[in-house]
C-alpha cells in the first residue's frame, strides 16, 4: 500500500512542532463542467520547526501522532519571501 504525499502552503505555525497546510484542489462540477477549487486544511508533524508561514511544503501520510494529526513533513519545496516580516 502507497503512502499518500500531498503538496499545500502552510497557513500556520504558531503550535510546538505542528503546521497547519492548506491543500488546494480543482474539481469540475458535473452538470456545469467548469472547475471549482476546493480547499481543505491538514495538520502536519514537523519535527524541527522548520517550516514558516507561507511556505510550500509536501508531506506523506503515517501513523496516527494525535487526534487530528496523520501527516508528517517530507520537504519545503519552496520558502516564502514576504516584504516585511509579519511572524
């Protein structure tokens, strides 16, 4: 059985070795055929603390870690570089 990988920005990281990543997804409505995003927020282990508001991540599912956290961080594929700092 594969592991699920998903790839989102991170929204917050303001808790001790979690991050909340929203995923974005465009699905196409049956009867009108145009695509349509949806958005869903997951919780992510991110041992290190080293990812930060606005980064792109990817992360894989594992092993239950909490009640609500199912994930854990694969990699920051991209660091966001924001004008001031607003952390």
């Amino acid at each position: 059985m594969s592991k699920l990988i998903k790839e989102g920005v991170v929204v917050s990281d303001k808790m001790d070795k979690t991050i909340v990543v929203e995923v974005e997804t465009l699905i196409e409505h049956p009867k009108f055929h145009k695509y349509i995003k949806r958005r869903k927020k997951f919780k992510v282990h991110d041992e290190k603390n080293e990812a930060r508001k606005g980064d792109r991540v990817k992360f894989i599912e594992c092993r239950p870690i909490s009640k609500d956290k199912h994930f854990r961080l694969l990699e920051i594929t991209e660091k966001y570089v924001g004008l001031g700092d607003e952390r």
